[in-house]
C-alpha cells in the first residue's frame, strides 16, 4: 500500500515547539475564499480539551457550505485527515483544506500555535458568509485518533452560541496497536522516542469510524484513556457593529440637566436598576452631578465585560426645552444612560438597559420620567444643592452632607413637593427626557 505520510519525527518537532509551519498559525492565519463582503458574519469559537490526560493537536477548521466534505464516518480518510490522525500532520490539512475551498464559499485556517492539554482551551476567530464549521484535531497518545466536527451549522443570530461535544473518531489507516514506538515522539505519551515514520506493515486500509477509548493492549499510560466527548465546541456569532444616532430633549420648564452619561453594553452590565441600592457612581451624579465619576465607572464596567463603549453625550448641561444629538458604533444590543435633574437633591433621569433597534433605519423612542436616587433626603433646600446659577440665589452645598444620608433604594421621583425654598418653576409633570435612538 502506497501511504502518503511525512515524517513522524517532523511532525512531532512541530507539535511540541510550535515553530516552523505550526509558529503563528491562528485565526489570523485563515485563508479564504468566495467572500462576498456584504454578508460576512464573524465567529467566536471556543475548543476545550475534555480529557484527563490526552494533549490535543491545534484544531484545523474549514468553515463551509454543503458542498464541501471534510470527513464522513463510514468513509475513508482524506490524506490531510489522515496526516493529522497519524501524525499530527496540522500543515498537510491546512494545505488540503485551503486547496479544497478554492473557488467555493468558505474560509479555514489553524486555531491554535501549539498543542491543547488536557483541560485547557483555545479561542479564535474567522469570518466567514459560509453555513457550517468542521472541525479536525489529532487525539495525540493514539495511533490514529482524532477529535472530529463535521459539518455543522453556524449559529444564524447574532449573539447566539451553539455548544457541541466532540467525540473522538478511529481515521481507519493504522492499526491501532497503542504501542509507544508506533506512536509520534510527542514528550507526553510516556517514555520511549516513538517513530520518527510509518511503519507500512501497520496500514489498516479502512474506513473512519467512532474511538471509544484506549483497549489496553500496548504499553501506553493507562492514563491517557478516556470517556465520552474528547473536546467541546463553542461557536458564537459576534454581533456586526452597527452605528447608533441619539437624540436628547429637555421635556421640563425650569430644569437643567447634566450632560448624559451612556454606555451600550451586554447584559452582564447593570448600570442602575429601579427598587435596588444606587452605585456609588450613580450617587455621585444623582446627589452632585459628577459626571465624570460616572463616566470612569462605566469605562470599566464596559472593558471588564469585554464588549461595548460608553461615554458623555454632550459637553454642558442640557437647558429646558433644548436637544442635543450624539453618535457611538458597538456590537452591544443593550443601552443604558443617566443624566443628574440638576436642581433637585438626588434625581436623576435615565434608561435600564433597553434594547437597541435591531434593523438600519428603525427608531426607539422614550418618555422618561425621573428617579430619585434613595441616597439623599430631598430637603429642597437651595443650601443642599449643587451650587449651579439656575438653581436659584444661594451657594449651594460643594458636598454631601452626611447627615441628609437617606440609605434608600432608587425609586420614582415624582416631583418637586415645595417643601424647600426652591422656585416652583423648577417643578415639572410627566417626562423629563424625550429620547430617541435610531440605528444607522
């Protein structure tokens, strides 16, 4: 039998040192092919080595449409799928793979530079206007095991995740005697040099077919045996960014508000919420209009999660009556703001994490009433309030003061009472912020 292989020992070296044909070969490394840039979608993907002692080889992936085969249970092995279940062949695939999808829809590449031990996980990214994901990884400590996806669909909506297990797969072309002098020299499959290349008189001459596990019958760690899925998949669609205007009314008479803290964000993200304890940050704004307070916490809330932007909408304060416009782009479908209803002794005015529009052109729009923060007693005295010039004649307070601390929970703040000496043109009705966001 003829056997298209290359040296067990070249391969090896690659697998170990991650230099040569492996040094750099990630998901900036895909190639692609058929692209039509207008409906290209990103991909997170996720692969986690599931065993306990079993290293896995950088997973080859092809991202494709039907029309593409990368390996079929009941049949046999391609030479790059056989190269990579022998001998950890991760180049000969990508060649093959690259080779393979030229002309067609579909992208592929290497996600990982180096081996994946046991436990361990490696992300990467493609984009791609292709359908479904194959996925090809050497079980290393085998004769001719691999840890095989094949063809399956990408998710179809953005921000969804689709989460496959990985079973590991008998490539059918070397008779599995679990022998360690048959096996790649890899450090990790036990003592012995393993061989440097394939023995002919191993040739199997069969088909690809499930590996439930080790037999026991050569003199390989008993260790290196395993149970169940091998691997676990997970592939997200990454939200395309999309460019976001927002338009902000003063809805009152008499009141100013401070320029609008924003962040679009993802859901892991809570800014404020109604009926729970105001954040130091939102009892900043609230109770002295610190913005920038605000505006820091929302950075880092925003760069812990990973995803998103924030920032301020406007540079002064926002008089009654007037609008401002600004523009941010994210791949977040969530939008949250707060904006200090300057005279008062903690209201604030904002939107919970409402939704974004979903479609180009489609616009939201909101009547937003104001908060009371639950953080300060609303005396409605000018002596407790911000020293802003539209308050009325006074100073102000330059801080907080301890004594007016309420320890509440943010709730509807209705109006002014006229309980204070603050001028009843300062009162209002209804909504305080009209806002509209509407998707470019």
């Amino acid at each position: 039998m003829i056997r298209l292989k290359k040296s067990k020992m070249v391969a090896a070296l690659a697998l170990v040192t991650a230099t040569g044909t492996l040094a750099g070969v990630g998901s900036a490394g895909a190639s692609s092919s058929g692209h039509d840039p207008a409906t290209q979608v990103t991909y997170e993907v996720t692969y986690k080595n599931l065993t306990s002692g079993q290293y896995l080889t950088p997973p080859n992936f092809a991202a494709h449409n039907r029309d593409v085969d990368v390996f079929s249970r009941g049949h046999k092995a391609s030479p790059g799928v056989q190269a990579v279940a022998e001998n950890g062949g991760v180049p000969v695939l990508a060649a093959e793979l690259e080779q393979l999808l030229e002309g067609r829809v579909g992208t592929s590449g290497v996600g990982a530079d180096g081996p994946i031990a046991p436990g361990e996980q490696v992300s990467f990214q493609f984009t791609t206007d292709a359908t479904r994901l194959s996925v090809v990884s050497m079980v290393i400590c085998t004769n001719d095991g691999f840890a095989g996806l094949d063809s399956t669909r990408l998710p179809t909506r953005d921000g969804r995740t689709r989460t496959r297990s990985i079973r590991a797969y008998d490539a059918g072309t070397e008779i599995n005697t679990e022998m360690r002098a048959d096996l790649v020299p890899a450090p990790f499959c036990g003592e012995g040099e393993g061989a440097t290349e394939s023995n002919p008189e191993l040739a199997e001459n069969g088909v690809i077919r499930r590996h439930r596990t080790l037999r026991g019958v050569g003199d390989l760690d008993p260790g290196l045996d395993w149970k169940g899925p091998v691997a676990e998949i997970s592939i997200t669609r990454v939200p395309a960014p999309a460019t976001y205007t927002v338009t902000i009314k003063n809805a009152t008479h008499g009141q100013y508000l401070t320029p609008p803290n924003f962040a679009a964000h993802a859901r892991s993200v809570d800014v404020y919420q109604r009926g729970q304890k105001a954040s130091p940050a939102i009892q900043g704004l609230a109770e002295n209009g610190d913005v920038a307070g605000l505006a820091a916490a929302l950075s880092t809330a925003v760069d812990e999660a990973g995803l998103g932007v924030s920032g301020v909408g406007a540079d002064a304060p926002i008089g009654p009556g007037e609008s401002i416009t600004f523009n941010f782009t994210t791949t977040e479908r969530r939008f949250s703001l707060a904006s200090m209803v300057i005279c008062t002794n903690d209201g604030f005015a904002g939107l919970d994490s409402v939704r974004l529009p979903n479609a180009s052109g489609k616009t939201r729009n909101f009547w937003v009433r104001a908060l009371d923060a639950g953080t300060e007693i609303n005396t409605e005295m000018r002596a407790d309030l911000v020293p802003a010039p539209f308050c009325g004649e006074g100073e102000g307070a330059t801080e907080s003061n301890p004594e007016l601390a309420e320890n509440g929970v943010i709730r509807r703040h209705r109006t002014l009472r006229g309980i204070g000496d603050l001028d009843p043109s300062l009162d209002w009705s209804g909504q305080v912020m009209d806002i509209s966001i509407t998707r470019n």
